[in-house]
C-alpha cells in the first residue's frame, strides 16, 4: 500500500530524471503540480521541518534561474524526499 509520501516521492523522482534527461519543459511544467501536492498537504507538511523545505525551494528556484537543471533535480530526488520522508532510501 502506497502512501501520500510515496507517491510524492516518485513524483519528485519522475520530475529529476526528465530534468536530467534534458526533458526539462515536461519537469517544469509539472513542477508546479507536484510541488502543491507537497505545500497544500497538512498530513505531509505536519511531519517536515518547515525551514528546510524553505531553504530547498529557495535554492530550487535559484537553480531553475539559472537553468542548472542538474541541480534541480538533485535539490528534487535527494534533498527534498529526504525532508518529507526521512526514512526514504534513496537509490
């Protein structure tokens, strides 16, 4: 059974690997999608350090200025899953 997180988990990932396989309009078109899910979800949120999420979105940002879109995904797949599911392994 999947939960929330897991599904927000490999929504991150599915964003980082088309960023990273230079599929970068489809990510950033979806960026916005799944990065609601994450803020307009208290069941998520209520678990997450607030501040880190604030630090990884305002690197995120940074990174989609400069169009560092290997950075991005990092911030997505590493960083990000780690803040709202601490206990993800990631691969």
């Amino acid at each position: 059974m999947t939960t929330q997180i897991d599904d927000l988990a490999k929504d991150l990932k599915l964003l980082a690997t088309q960023l990273r396989t230079n599929d970068d309009y489809t990510a950033l078109d979806n960026i916005q999608d799944v990065l609601s899910k994450l803020t307009s979800n208290p069941d998520i949120l209520i678990n997450c350090n607030i501040n880190m999420i604030s630090n990884i979105i305002a690197a995120m940002q940074e990174c989609q200025a400069k169009r560092d879109w290997l950075g991005l995904a990092d911030y997505l797949e590493y960083d990000l899953i780690r803040v709202i599911n601490p206990q993800t392994k990631i691969s």
